[in-house]
C-alpha cells in the first residue's frame, strides 16, 4: 500500500454562534487559516440559520466544524441533544452554495484525522458537562470552559473571542496540526499539547 503525504492544517477556535435557542462552538479548519474567508463564514452561518433541522427552536449545545477541503468546504453541524451520542449534519459548498451532503450508503466516511481532534476535544469536554450534578447553567458553563482550558481562548459578555494581554487575537491565531510523516496515521491527545495540536 502506498502512503500519501498529507499537509499540516489549522484549527481555530472562533467563539460562539447562537442560532436560536441552540449554542455551538466553531472551528474553522484549513491549511491557511486565511483560505476561510469572511464571506465563506457568512454563508455557513446563513445555512445553519436555516437549516431543516430548525436549530432555532431545539435548546440544545454543539460545535462546528468548517473545514476548508481544497477549494469547498465541508460545514460539520454537531449537538449533543443532551445526551450521550453526537448528532450531525453535514454540508457542501460544491454548487456555490450550501446543500446538505446526501449521504444515503451503507458505510461512509465520518471524521477525517483532522476533524477527529476537534472531536476528541469535544468529546472530553461533553463527558464532563454530563458527569456534573450541578444545575444546567452550571453544566453550561462546565461546557464552554473547555474552550479556555485547551485553547486559552477568553470569550466577552456576547460569547465571542476577545484580546488578552497574553497576545490571543482572534483574527488571526491558530492551533497548527500535523501529521506524522509515516505509513500509519494515529491522532495525537489533545492534553499532550498546548497551541501546536499534532494530529
């Protein structure tokens, strides 16, 4: 079997978005964090807002991915419908716009080795929100916490990113992952690292 050699990419964590009564965190996913543009995040958001499965009225927590694959996008749309298992919506940019990504087979790609670090992270952050006995604005908190532990990002009063004295700017900071060059690609732990996330 012949081994490709994948490129490093970039997670960065940029706040909140609220779309009703459901609240995500987003990540933006690329190469160059640069190749996500504002308009492409506006495109995003505006098919979340509208989606089929009417975020607006489910009170619910999750995150998004929007990762940038060569000159698309997949948009990754998680919750956790307080429960146990993740629920996902996926969306593709191919036509010019977004369309949900029909993907009616058998067996199908979920994660790929990118992806699956922000899910990792998730993950962790999820099973302490549901080991809490504290009351739901607690848990919330519990929730959205995880941004801060591993990624020293502070949020303002709105949920969005603010500066630190610590030099956080959310314009232009980014978590780098890399690939290991071999035949074999594992993820990497999240709580191996700070900033430079290896995956």
């Amino acid at each position: 079997m012949k081994s490709t050699t994948y490129p490093s990419k970039y997670v960065s964590p940029k706040g909140l978005f609220t779309v009703g009564q459901t609240k995500f965190k987003w990540y933006d996913l690329a190469t160059d964090p640069a190749e996500i543009t504002p308009q492409d995040i506006y495109n995003a958001k505006t098919c979340i807002e509208n989606a089929a499965e009417n975020f607006q009225d489910i009170e619910d927590l999750g995150f998004v991915i929007m990762h940038r694959c060569g000159k698309n996008h997949l948009l990754l749309v998680c919750t956790w419908r307080s429960e146990n298992e993740l629920w996902e919506s996926v969306y593709y940019d191919g036509s010019g716009n977004f369309e949900i990504w029909d993907r009616s087979k058998t067996h199908l790609p979920t994660y790929c080795v990118w992806e699956m670090g922000i899910v990792y992270h998730e993950s962790q952050a999820w099973k302490k929100y549901l080991g809490t006995t504290k009351d739901e604005d607690d848990k919330k908190i519990i929730w959205l916490i995880s941004l801060k532990e591993k990624y020293d990002v502070a949020f303002n009063e709105a949920g969005s990113l603010k500066k630190e004295a610590g030099g956080y700017r959310d314009d232009d900071s980014y978590i780098k992952l890399q690939l290991p060059a071999s035949d074999f690609i594992l993820p990497c732990s999240f709580h191996q690292i700070s900033h430079t996330i290896c995956i």
